[in-house]
C-alpha cells in the first residue's frame, strides 16, 4: 500500500466513525427545525406566481406620459438590429388606495383594500426575458436550470415544523409554467427538498391513496421491512443521499395519507371564510381555492407554499387580457392578506407576489400590423410584499418616465432572495452547500438585503 492509499482509507474510516451518529440522526428526520442565524421576521413564506410577466404599467405604475405618445413610432438599436416599435397607452384607468395613497389599476378592486398591508417595490432588475430562463431565475437564482428553488433553500436552512407534510408545496394552475418542475426542484441538495405539487381540487396528490385492498397495518409492515432492508444498505454506503431520502419520503407518504385529506377538504372552514375568497363551486375557482389552502398549509406548520396564475403574457389583446387577470387574482389574494391578519398569522408569514419580469412601455409590430400589448422587460418591475416585517403601506423604488427601467432603489433577483431569507432568518452567504467542487448558494455569488423594503 503506497502512502496516497494508506492516507485514503485512514480518512474514510475516520470519516465513517464520526459520521455514523450524525447520518444515523439525520435519517430519522433530517427535516427537524433548525436553528436560524438570527433572529426571523417570519417563520413561513407564500409566494404568488403570476406566470407570464404582468405589465407593471397597468397594475401597480401607472405612466401617464404614455398617453401622449399612444401609437407613436420609434425605433430600437441592440446588437445591430433595429427593431420598429410603437407605444402603448394603458387602457386602464389608476386609483389611490388607503392612507398609503399605492395607485392600482381599476380592476383591483378587492386588493385595494389591504393597500396599507402592502409593501410595493418598483426597482426589481431581471436579467432576462425569456419566460423560462426569466422562471428559473426568480424560482432557483439560476438562469439554468438545475438549482434547487427558493424553497427548497428554506427548508434546507430552517426544516419544518410539520414532520407529516412536506416542507415545500406547489400548487399551479391550469399547466405546469415554463421550466415544469425545475422550478422547484431540489437540485443538488438531497432530494427530499424538491417541492410537492398539491391540486385544489380531487386526489390532492397524485398516487398518495393506495388501492383500497391495501390496508394501513399492511403499510406499515411493509415499509418496516422496506425501512430494515435499507438501513442494512445505509451502512454500507453513508453517502447515498437518495437512499436516505427515499427512506424518508416513503415514510413521509404514509403520514400524509392521514394529514392532507383534511387539510384539502376546505368545506371544513365557515362559509363567511369561503365567501371572503370568492369559493363559489362553479369549477372557475381553482385559484381561489389555492389561496386558502396556502393559509391553512401555513397553518399547520408547511415552511414554503407557492401558488401560481397563469395566462400574463399578454403581446396582443392588453385591455381584455390583464383585466381577466386583475379580476381572477383581485378577490382571493386580498383575501389571503385580510385571513392572515385575522388569523394573527401575518406577521410571522411573508407574503411575496411576482411575475417572471414585466413589460414595455410599448409593442413590436406583430404579423405586420399594430396589437395592443406590450413586449417582455426584465428591466422594470414591480412586487408586493405583505407581513413578514415588511414596510407596510409603503412605495419603494421608482421607474423612469415611461416605465422602461428602474431608475430609483435598484436592485437584481439575487437581492431580492437575500431579503426573504433574512427575512426568514437566514444568511446567504452562510447557507451554502458544498457541490461541484465549491460551496454552492442561493444568489450564486453573494447578493445585498434591500434594507428599505424592511419595517
């Protein structure tokens, strides 16, 4: 044996002494809570997703000096290419809300009264505009995909406080979005990071019911054998994270057979609660649905939920397009903030409302002629943000004149993330995981809190 080997093995068994208590503690619940690296603002987040790039200048910034140049021609030069444009008015009339005075488009009726429960940030900076490079961006701080998302970070960081639910759910809505599962996947961390796709309405989650000639006693043998079989495995191989994760995650079904039934069955909750979301039962109410979900998830302990809406992307057709949008997010979304509040849950849970990027202040000419819509742009953007410590009642940032970019407060995705995990207690620059040869971490290279957006 030359001196590399003998050095080899002496640091594998080693490594295997000391490593068999912690891997052994970490099988039996590698998801326990942990201990933040300071004190949190929030102890759970809900993102809503509205797929597709909704056009700030017609929900949250209104432009006034668009109206003047409605169907004015100019001209764009990039990389040699000169591209003949027009712009775009927004058809949409603007409102003041609250003591705050935060303008909203007219079709915001509901959400316009928790205006003083928003926080509304106009300098967010994207780096691109394609719609699923623009989603794993936001979703992962990678433009690539194969990062673990947001909250798979969170769950990673902090564990959960719920050992029968997943710590990270998903919920969509009519598809998946662009990018499909990338975006919440677990990436390089273990896999029992990845987000679990949830479904508002039939078999909460698919192939979680077993055949009805399997009973729970039957299960549980199984899986204890399964469980005895795997360990014995386990020894021989400390490093196998996937079998580690299996482990847990079947385990974890077995709970959840039990928990999500209840948690899904909204029909438990008072019918002034359903009303407050606009739950109707006619079939258009999926996204309604979702939102009291989320509440009732965050509820029972679940760290990270996001829900989606999509059909933003709106290049032609603005005016019945986003206002078909407005009205179906318009009703739950305040709901969820005025539910949270009466809950007493609002401070403790950050709520973050996005789209991939956001629109220009004009449109491209599309099959020769004029539509009335407007292109990507990752260089204007507005956000919400609701409890979790955030700056309630507040503007934050500015874009210029015509809403091209942001000219005020500044800052890039990878800056937003550092917020939330401050918010939620977390450094990024200490919540790293070591992959690939170096220690890897949600903004990638190290990002900044946007200090103005916290109360």
């Amino acid at each position: 044996m030359n001196r590399r080997a003998f050095l080899q093995g002496l640091g594998a068994g080693c490594g295997a002494t000391f490593m068999n208590p912690i891997m052994a503690n970490e099988s039996m619940n590698p998801l326990a809570p942990k201990k933040p690296h300071h004190t949190p603002k929030a102890k759970a987040c809900i993102v809503i997703f509205l797929e597709g790039g909704p056009s700030h200048i017609d929900t949250f910034d209104p432009k006034p000096a668009l109206d003047k140049l409605h169907l004015k021609k100019f001209e764009t030069k990039k990389f040699k290419a000169v591209t003949k444009s027009y712009y775009v008015k927004s058809p949409f009339k603007f409102k003041q809300h609250g003591e705050s005075g935060i303008p909203m488009a007219e079709h915001f009726k509901h959400l316009g009264t928790v205006a003083d429960d928003l926080c509304l940030y106009r300098g967010a900076h994207a780096e691109s505009a394609n719609h699923p490079s623009a989603l794993a961006h936001i979703n992962t701080g990678n433009k690539f995909s194969g990062d673990p998302g947001l909250g798979a970070w969170l769950n990673f960081g902090l564990g959960s406080e719920n050992p029968d639910l997943p710590g990270h759910i998903i919920m969509t809505d009519k598809q998946y979005p662009q990018g499909g599962a990338n975006n919440w996947s677990n990436g390089y961390l273990p896999a029992l990071y990845q987000g679990t796709p949830l479904r508002s309405k039939g078999a909460p989650i698919l192939d979680l019911t077993p055949p009805s000639y399997v009973s729970r006693d039957h299960q549980r043998k199984n899986l204890n054998l399964l469980q005895m079989l795997n360990r014995k495995d386990k020894k021989r191989n400390l490093q196998n994270g996937e079998l580690s994760a299996r482990m847990n995650n079947y385990e974890l079904a077995y709970r959840m057979q039990a928990q999500v039934p209840g948690i899904i069955d909204i029909d438990q909750e008072p019918q002034h609660i359903k009303d407050l979301y606009g739950i109707n039962n006619l079939g258009k109410d999926k996204f309604n649905r979702s939102c009291l979900l989320a509440r009732r998830l965050v509820e029972k302990g679940v760290r990270f939920v996001q829900v989606y809406n999509d059909g933003w992307d709106s290049h032609d057709y603005l005016d019945r397009a986003h206002k078909t949008r407005m009205q179906a997010v318009d009703q739950p979304i305040a709901a969820l903030i005025k539910d949270l509040k009466q809950q007493g849950m609002l401070d403790e849970t950050l709520v973050f409302i996005t789209g991939e990027f956001s629109r220009t202040p004009g449109n491209t000419y599309r099959g020769g002629g004029v539509a009335l819509g407007r292109d990507h742009n990752p260089e204007a953007m507005s956000m919400l943000f609701a409890g979790g410590g955030t700056k309630s009642g507040h503007i934050i940032g500015a874009t210029d004149e015509l809403g091209a970019k942001g000219v005020e407060c500044v800052h890039p995705i990878k800056d937003v993330h550092c917020t939330i995990l401050d918010i939620m207690g977390l450094d990024d620059n200490k919540l790293t995981y070591f992959h690939g040869g170096r220690h890897k971490q949600l903004s990638q290279v190290g990002g900044t809190v946007i200090q103005e957006l916290l109360a």
